[in-house]
C-alpha cells in the first residue's frame, strides 16, 4: 500500500477563523509543484480536511494532475485531529493508493508513527511537504519513509 502525506501549501496569516485561511500565490504555485511528482500514480482517493487552506491545496492537486476519482473531505484530518482517530479511520479504508491533505501537528504525528512506531520523531513537513509511504499495513512502525519532498 502506498499513502501520501500532502501538507497544506503557505496560507494567508489571518482570516476571521483559522479554518478559513486562504493559499496565498505562492502556496498554491509550491503545491502545484509537489503534485507534479503525483503524475502517473494511481490514486483511488483523495481525503482532504475541511479546513479552507486545505481544500484549495486538493483543488491545485487535482488539477495539476487532472485527477477525476473520489476527492472526500473528512473532518479527522483537521490540524488538532486526534492520532488514534485518525489512525482508526484510516484502518477502515480499502485503498492500495491513497493520498492526505492535512495540517501540522496531525500530518507530521502521522508520519513519524507510521514510519517510527513512536511518538518522539515525527517527520519534519514544511508547508506543501509531500511525503511517500510505503508499507503492507497502515500502523505504527510498519511503514518505509521512501520519499520527503520540500518545496524549494
């Protein structure tokens, strides 16, 4: 199974709530660019946090890639989400290929539990990050870190 973790791209600092902060220019553009390194892969899904910032980081991703198939928003990926919900949400699914846009702290926790079987190294996601997982079960430890993309 494969999972990619997706970190929103660079928001505006300020909204009337934090859940509504837009992409700026750039975010979108650093997304645009980590996406391309989606193409020829085989997403069955795309789930997505409610969260503005992180719609518009689906939206640029689909787009780059001209993805048609199930985009889910999903309200256990929000920045604060809880790691065992998440976790057991994710248990649920029957996916092979299947890719996140979430927020940090949630996104790096997921990560390093995956890969570290811990809580102590979780992987470092700068916005529009792009991590690539590999493994034959979504839990703690069972997953291989194949790839972290920065944006530059």
């Amino acid at each position: 199974m494969r999972l990619w973790l997706l970190r929103h791209g660079e928001a505006e600092p300020r909204a009337r709530t934090d859940a509504e902060r837009n992409l700026t220019e750039r975010g979108r553009r650093d997304v645009r660019d980590n996406a391309a390194h989606l193409r020829g892969r085989a997403l069955q899904a795309i789930l997505v946090s409610p969260f503005q910032r992180a719609q518009q980081t689906a939206d640029e991703v689909r787009r780059t890639l001209g993805y048609a198939g199930p985009c889910e928003t999903v309200p256990w990926l929000t920045p604060e989400s809880d790691l065992g919900e998440a976790l057991r949400h994710l248990d649920q699914r029957g996916e092979r290929d299947l890719l996140l846009v979430t927020h940090q702290p949630l996104v790096g926790n997921l990560g390093g539990w995956l890969v570290n079987g811990h809580h102590g190294e979780p992987l470092a996601m700068a916005t529009a990050s792009l991590a690539e997982l590999e493994g034959e079960a979504i839990a703690g430890g069972l997953m291989r870190l194949v790839s972290l993309r920065h944006v530059r």
